[in-house]
C-alpha cells in the first residue's frame, strides 16, 4: 500500500472549508506526515488517521502554514500516551524553535523526538529503510524549502511454488530465489531464477514539491514519477504575481509534470481569494490531462 491522503490544501490564510498545507502518506504499515499547517491534528480526527502508525514528519520549510499545526499535534500524542521515537525532517531551526516551546509551557513529551536537519548542501537521500527511500532537494522560495521524493524499496522477486516443486527446489531455498539466486540441482543441472519467479512490482514514486516558483531545473525531480504533487497558489492569469512570491500557476505545475513525464499531477497550496477550485484543475488538464486538485480527505494510490 503506497498512497497520499490530503488533510490540507490552501496557502497561508485557511478558510472555513480548506486547511493549510498538510499530507499523510501511507507506506504499508507506517504512515509519514508532510508539513504540519494549523489544525492538522483534527484533521487527522476528521478522516480517522490512526496517529499512532506515524513514524516520520518531514517539513518543507519555516512559513508558518507548513508548521503551526506541530506543536499541538507532538503535545496530544504525548498525552494520548505514545512511547515509540519519533523522527523530524526540517530546517535545522525548528528543532530550536520546539525546544523554546516545550521550555515555555514547562512540557516534557513522553516519547522521544530526534531531528535530521535539511541543509542545502545535504540535498539527496536522506531516509532509507526496509520499505521506503526519501530524498530531498531545494526549490526555489523565499527562505530555504524542500521537497521530498518518496520512493518504495524495490520488493523481492515473486516465488512460483508449484514451479519451483516441479524443479525440485527445496523450501530452505526459497528466499535466495526470491532475492534473484539461480539453484544449482545436486544432478548438475541449472535452474534459472526467472524459470520459478516472476519480477517485482514496479518501483512506485511520489514526488512532492513545496512552496517554489516554476524553474526547468525542477523538473528533473520528478522524472517518470508515478505522482506529482505541486502548488498552484495562483491561476496562470496571475503569473507575474506568481513569480514575485515565488510561487507557481497552474499551467506551470502541469508543464512541469508533461516535461517531467509524470504518470499523474495532483495541485495545491491555493490562494484564499478562490473559493472555486474548478478553474485549477481545468486549466491543468489543458496542459497536462491526468491532473486533479488536491481535495481535503481525498485519497490518491500510487
């Protein structure tokens, strides 16, 4: 199971129906939030997000709608009891900033918080572990900001058994087969691996790029990814203003998934000043056919 659910998708001012910035992406049995706008903890209440399953925060930047909702969720999940540690990817400044937090209120959480700080310098993979790699990259905003590329651990090969039986492979065996072995037979003869298995599942790919304004160089990020996320702060009509706060439109978002070769585009990050969101998703779906706006609740397998 690889998948996005999105708890926010407006920009800096929320409204009565749209939240700031904030992702869930399911990885199997472990789930990781992406930035942590204002209110994100009852969002995670609203669509029944089993916030115990939460092993990895990453945080693109410092704009407060990327990261006012964290305080109060770290505080309710350690009052909600939670022992296992929990790991946060940020700019290096936060960590200072939740310490100074924690110090003021006199507040001791119950399990253990670690930082791994994004430094430009950095840039590249950052998280690997059995199910999952996570690289981040810089984009181009007004302070330092990241985005993320998630991609799941190739799985092992897929074991025939009926066919390996036919072959007379023992059972002890079948592991190596799945990691890719051939089997040599007592009798000399040679079992090919792809004889009794069959390939993995294609690795999947999500590429999430934060606040940033449109750059060719961008692109490279999300080559061939099976899905794209990026902001339309604005429709195209308001490009120049776009580009003075470094943030992009719709058809930028959409050109960049098209040259990138995405399989799917979804956007966000909106302007207060649009209550129809209709208008983004059309005018993506001019360049760029395969795109939906990133609706709150909504969930998107990759």
């Amino acid at each position: 199971m690889f998948a996005v659910t999105i708890l926010g998708n407006n920009s800096a001012l929320p409204t009565l129906e749209r939240h700031p910035t904030a992702q869930i992406i399911t990885c199997n049995d472990q789930l990781i939030l992406v930035d942590c706008g204002e209110g994100t903890q009852l969002q995670f209440a609203r669509y029944k997000i089993k916030s115990s399953r939460l092993r990895y925060i990453f945080i693109s930047h410092l704009h407060g709608d990327h990261y006012f909702g964290l305080i109060g969720l770290l505080n309710s999940l350690s009052l909600l009891g939670r022992k296992e540690p929990l790991t946060i990817f940020a700019p290096p400044e936060l960590e200072a900033i939740i310490q100074l937090q924690m110090q003021c209120s006199g507040t001791v959480f119950q399990f253990e918080l670690q930082f791994v700080p994004l430094l430009e310098e950095n840039q590249g993979l950052i998280l690997s572990d059995k199910e999952l790699n996570v690289s981040f990259f810089p984009t181009i905003h007004r302070i330092p900001c990241f985005g993320f590329i998630f991609e799941m651990q190739k799985r092992k090969r897929k074991l025939l058994p009926e066919q390996a039986k036919v072959y007379e492979i023992p059972a002890a065996y079948y592991s190596k087969l799945q990691e890719g072995a051939d089997y040599q037979r007592k009798d000399g003869f040679l079992v090919k691996n792809d004889w009794v298995t069959l390939p993995p599942p294609k690795e999947k790919k999500y590429v999430f790029y934060a606040d940033t304004m449109y750059a060719e160089d961008l692109v490279r990020y999300a080559h061939n990814a099976d899905l794209v996320y990026h902001e339309t702060t604005y429709l195209h009509s308001l490009a120049e203003r776009a580009a003075e706060r470094f943030h992009s439109t719709t058809v930028q978002a959409a050109t960049l998934a098209l040259k990138a070769n995405a399989q799917r585009l979804i956007v966000g990050h909106f302007s207060s000043k649009y209550t129809d969101l209709t208008c983004f998703e059309e005018e993506c779906r001019e360049v760029f056919p395969n795109s939906d706006v990133a609706t709150e609740g909504a969930t998107f397998i990759i």
